[in-house]
C-alpha cells in the first residue's frame, strides 16, 4: 500500500512539474505578444497621425484660400 502511495505522489509530482514549465512557456509567449501588441499599436497610431496629415495637405491643396482684398 506504502508503495503505491508513493508511486502515486511521484507522478503527481511530475505531473505538477510539467504543468509548472508549460505554465513558464506559456508566460513568456503572453509576456511577448504583450511586447508585440504595444509596438503594432505604437505603429498603428504612428500611420494614423501620417494618413491625418496627408489628409489634411490633401484638403489644404484642393481648397486654395481666396485671394484678400
């Protein structure tokens, strides 16, 4: 019985083990898609800001300013 025990609590053990190192991996892929998602966000905003501008140059050359009087 003792020995059964103890088979059953080493593979408990290795089980926890192996979940404990996947539960690592899988950290570290969150940790860098978290790293990825905030430089295609920072990218997004920054093509964001260069299509506005465009934009506005774009209106600015289509609408000359009447001449003043």
């Amino acid at each position: 019985m003792k020995d059964e025990t103890s088979q059953r609590l080493e593979r408990i053990e290795a089980s926890v083990a192996h979940l404990e190192h996947q539960v690592e991996q899988l950290n570290e892929v969150v940790i860098e898609q978290g790293k990825l998602v905030e430089r295609l966000k920072k990218e997004v905003q920054r093509q964001s800001t260069a299509m506005q501008t465009l934009e506005l140059e774009r209106m600015k050359a289509n609408n000359p300013k009447p001449p003043h009087h």
